[in-house]
C-alpha cells in the first residue's frame, strides 16, 4: 500500500476533485456533471453534508493530490436495542491508484469512526452490476445480508 495517505473530512474547495472522482466511475460518468462552475445543486448538498454533525464527506489524501472519498452517515436506530449504524456511500479511489490498498484503508478508517461514534452495524449498497465492488467489500467482511432497493422520485440523470 502506498505511503504518505492522509484522510480529512472535505472541504468545499475539493469539490471539483470529488466530482471528478464520481466521473471517472462507469454510472457516475452518465449521472453526473463535471461543468465549470459546478452546478449550483453539488455545492447546495455540500453544505448539507457539513452541517449536519451525523455525516461526514471524508477524502483521502497522497502527498496532497486527492484520490479517495466517501461519504458517511451515522445514523440512530431504535432496532438493535436502540444502537447506531454507520451507513457507508459514494465509495471511491481515482483509477490511478485502484488496487493497492487505498480502498480498504478508508473503508476500515471509517469503520473506525463508526467504532467511536458507539455504531454496531455497518452498512452500504453497491449496484448489482459492481461484482468487482461486490467481492471488494466481501473481502473485508460484509455480507449480502439484504435486497436494497430504490425508488427514483424524478429523473436523476
């Protein structure tokens, strides 16, 4: 694994870099939006994200080039004896530096964050289409315990 990995909640200046991230990725290169300026609606869910003390945008770091985020909502439950979960989303590593650690480095820093925030299950979805995703996070214990499904609300491309 490389050396030299930092990882920090982002900052609206990394933007452009994190939507650049979700570009590069087979579904996010027909759903979202790469213009300059952004649109208005990614810096309007930005502050969303930051206000809100249960979620984090974190990013990861290599000699100060960005090449890793995710998203992460710590959310209470009244299931599991009233415990938290940690709900894990947008996971991505820049192709240039994919399969060489950085990806489990970051999924098991924010299991961290979880542990510390008193979470007891860990959770998040991948496309069924994602098998290299799939078997990614099998290696690093989750199961496919459950069916995820989705209801689109207006047209999201």
């Amino acid at each position: 694994m490389l050396t030299n990995l930092s990882i920090r909640r982002g900052e609206e200046k990394d933007l452009p870099q994190i939507i650049g991230l979700l570009i590069e990725d087979e579904f996010g290169s027909t759903r979202e939006n790469f213009s300059d300026p952004l649109l208005p609606s990614y810096h309007k869910a930005f502050q969303a994200i930051t206000s809100d003390q249960n979620q984090i945008l974190l990013v990861v770091n290599h000699n100060e080039e960005l090449i890793g985020t995710c998203h992460l909502t710590f959310m209470p439950s009244l299931s599991f004896k009233g415990s938290w979960r940690l709900n894990l989303e947008n996971v991505h590593v820049t192709k240039k530096f994919q399969n060489q650690g950085i990806g489990t480095w970051m999924i098991q820093q924010a299991i961290t964050m979880g542990k510390e925030k008193g979470c007891k299950i860990v959770q998040l979805t991948t496309n069924k289409k994602r098998f290299l995703s799939k078997t990614f996070y099998e290696k690093l214990g989750f199961t496919a315990s459950h069916e995820g499904m989705k209801l689109y609300l207006e047209d999201a491309l």
